[in-house]
C-alpha cells in the first residue's frame, strides 16, 4: 500500500469511526433519513395503489351523495323542507347500517358482500331519480333513500382495512394513512362543487346520476382487485367453517377513539355553520366557502407533511397533545373581527385536523382484533357522521338565537373534553398497542419459523 493510499484509508476510517454513532443508521444517498417515510414506498406495496385509485372515484361520488340529492328532490318538489327529510333519511341509513355491513365483509370477506351491495344501490338509486321525477309523495322518496343510504358501501374504512392487511406493523403505514385522509378531503372539496355544477348547469337529476355511477363502477373495479382483500375472520368451507370466530369489538379503547371522531365531527359541522354564519354577518356570504377551504387546505398541507415521518413515540401518547392543540387552536376563531382576520384564525385548526385522523386511524389499526377491523373504521365513520348532523343542527340555532361568534365555543367544548378523556387514557391505549404489536410479532416469528422449518 503506497503512502497516499494508506493516509485515504486512514482518513476513511477516521470519518466512519467518528460519525457512526451507537444506534443510528448510515443511509445511501438519497435514501430517506431517519425518521422519514415515503409515500412511494407504500403505494409500491404490490397491488396498494391499484385499490388506492380504484377508491378515489367513489370517494367523490359518496361526497356528492347528499347534495346531488337535495338538488333533485328540490327541484322536483319546490320544497327544501321535503328535500330535507330526504337526504336526512339517506344519511341516517347509511350511518346506522353501514357498520352492518362492514361486520358482513370481516366474516365473508369484502369481494362477496360488496358485489351484491353494489348492485343493490344501483337499484335503489335508480328508484330514487325515476321517483322524483315522476312526482312521487315523500314517503317513497324517504324509502328510497332509506335504501340508498343502507347500501352505499363505505370506501374509505374498506380501503383502510386493505392497507391494514398490507402494512400492518410496518413504517409505511403512517404515510397510507395520511394518503387515505388527504384522499377524503380531496373528495369532500371536489365532490359537493362537482354535484352543484352538474345539477345546476346538466339535469337535476345528474349529480345523483353522476354520484350513483361512481361509486357503482369504481366499487366494482375495487371488489375484483380480490389480492389485497382482507382475509376473511371465519372461513366457510365443505361440512362446516373453519378459521377464528370474530373478535371483540365495544371496548373501553375503542369507546374512546369513537369519542375522538364524534368531536372531530363536531368540529367540522360546528365550523361550517359557524364559518358561513359569520361571513354572511359581515356581508361576505360568497367568502364562506373560500375561508372553509383555507382549513382545508391546511389540512392537506399538515397531512401531507406529517405522513411522511415515521415517529418513535407510541400513537397513544401522540393523541392527546394533537387533540390538545386542535382544541387551543379553536379558540382563534372566536378572537376575530373580520374575514379577512378569520381566515388566519382558521389556518391553526386547519393543521390540526390531518394528524388528528391520521394518529386516530392508527390506533384503531392498532388496538383493535383484525377480525373486526372494517367494522371498527366503519363505526368511526359513523360516529363522525354523526357528531357533523347533530352539531350543524345545535349551533344554528345558537348562531340564530345568540350570533354567529358564539357557534366558535361548540368545537372548542368539545374537543377539550375529548382531549381530556385521550389524556386519561393513553396509558391503557399506549399498552393496548404494545400487546397488540408484540401479538402481532410473535406470530411473524412462528410463522418464520414454521416455514423455516418446512424448507427441504
């Protein structure tokens, strides 16, 4: 070795030796960090991101849903009071039964149950239009709906679920997660614009069309993509079943991340009364939508942010900061004079939506038995549906009885009573998840092993 090559070598090592700390990882060039998650990696988890995109479309048409319905039924009928009823009757439906029928796709599988409730909601969306159109009484237009609203399957827990049953124990499920809530904001900004438009400017009837048609063939195109279907929790075969029985489901953890979802829908059915409310009081009605899309855009912009870090603290302890802050942050809002001062206010809660639902949707994952899994997003779903209806209807008529500032102190309540009860149960969420992991291992490893040992 000559002179040069030895003081290189030296040199090599010096530098290996003296930036190789105990514990951290050396990463090739342009690799990411420590502490970072790609989202490319996840949706390079073989068949992710054929499910992913075959999910979008009928995200969109599931958030066209209910306004595509109240511009049919009020242009038919003249009534906003019937149209009401209607869309009520639908959104109920789907609340109450769609945990129903996830609890049918986590014993049968989802490609068995889906089809047929595909193909049912084609059915009861075609009797919805043919009914307004012909001018039927609201009690059909109500059944319709009830039915509609009953099989219109729940895309987003069922691509949850999907992701679940690809990465579960695994970094890149933090990034799926956060691409699943940027993909429900997305739909949720495009989807009601989209059925406004095509009922106004086409038919009344098309953004109903349109919405039906979406989640019909997109649900359709994502039931045959069997590969990356959960599997099953009880397995029907020849002379009798085979497989695990369902696991448990109505637990002291799961009651309270049902609690954070409900508060988090409260937050999103306060703010939108209380939003238009106070534009329309400081004679900018037309702004209301451009302030509400500010949160969201901060929603997206921290969603996407905060998906592509894989962090060490355990989900459980993560939540009751994020709540905390989301609640402090809803004070805002009410300090603000003017809109221009409200669409500041609402940049902060903004951002403190995306992790709230990404860290929510990650313990559910991992708290709850596999076998049950569908059924557990599904009633979070619900449980934010609700807390949107029942909020919308209290703080109108608060912001009608009081004024618009007051509808602000509805999310701020009740996201700091949710933070408080997160706080007192992080302990029993943080170790819920420890034993589920540490499940969840074991069994990698036996199964290693027993393949191991299969080998010639």
């Amino acid at each position: 070795m000559t002179p040069r090559h030895w003081f290189r070598h030296r040199t090599a090592r010096f530098h290996t030796a003296r930036f190789r700390r105990p514990g951290r990882t050396v990463h090739p060039q342009g690799a990411a960090g420590p502490g970072t998650v790609s989202y490319r990696s996840a949706l390079r988890t073989p068949g992710a991101a054929a499910f992913f995109l075959a999910a979008a479309p009928a995200r969109v048409g599931v958030a066209m849903a209910g306004l595509g319905i109240v511009w049919l039924v009020h242009a038919e009928t003249g009534s906003f009071a019937v149209a009401g009823l209607v869309t009520g009757s639908f959104a109920v439906a789907e609340t109450l039964v769609g945990p129903q029928a996830a609890r049918l796709m986590d014993r049968f599988g989802q490609p068995r149950v889906l089809v047929p409730l595909l193909c049912a909601h084609a059915g009861a969306i075609t009797a919805l239009v043919a009914l307004a159109l012909t001018g039927a009484p609201v009690l059909p237009l109500m059944a319709a709906a009830l039915a509609a609203g009953a099989t219109v399957p729940q895309i987003g827990a069922l691509s949850a679920a999907r992701w679940s049953a690809l990465l579960h124990g695994r970094a890149e499920l933090a990034p799926a997660f956060a691409l699943e809530t940027m993909s429900n904001d997305a739909a949720f900004l495009l989807g009601p614009a989209l059925a406004v438009l095509t009922a106004t400017q086409l038919h009344p009837a098309a953004g109903t069309v349109l919405a039906g048609a979406l989640v019909v063939g997109a649900g359709l195109v994502f039931a045959a993509l069997r590969r990356t279907a959960p599997a099953p929790a009880v397995r029907v075969a020849r002379g009798g079943t085979s497989g695990r029985a369902p696991g448990r489901l109505w637990t002291r953890n799961f009651g309270t991340l049902l609690a954070v979802n409900a508060a988090l829908g409260v937050f999103f059915g306060s703010m939108q009364v209380s939003v238009s409310a106070f534009a329309a009081l400081h004679h900018a009605a037309s702004a209301a939508g451009f302030l509400y899309g500010l949160m969201s855009a901060a929603s997206l912009l921290a969603g996407l942010v905060y998906g592509r870090y894989h962090l060490h603290t355990p989900p459980g302890h993560r939540l009751p900061p994020i709540l905390t802050f989301l609640a402090c942050a809803s004070l805002l809002p009410m300090l603000a004079d003017a809109p221009w001062q409200l669409g500041l206010a609402l940049l902060l809660p903004g951002a403190g939506v995306a992790p709230c639902v990404i860290v929510s949707s990650t313990l559910v994952e991992s708290v709850m038995d596999r076998s049950v899994l569908t059924q557990a997003f599904t009633w979070t779903n619900s449980a934010c549906a609700a807390g949107i209806a029942v909020s919308a209807a209290a703080v109108g008529r608060l912001v009608d009885g009081v004024g618009a500032r007051t509808g602000f102190a509805v999310p701020l309540l009740a996201l700091t009573a949710t933070a408080a009860l997160t706080w007192s149960s992080r302990t029993a969420l943080t170790a819920t998840t420890a034993s589920t992991t540490a499940t969840t291992a074991s069994g990698r490893l036996a199964k290693q092993a027993g393949s191991a040992g299969a080998a010639p």
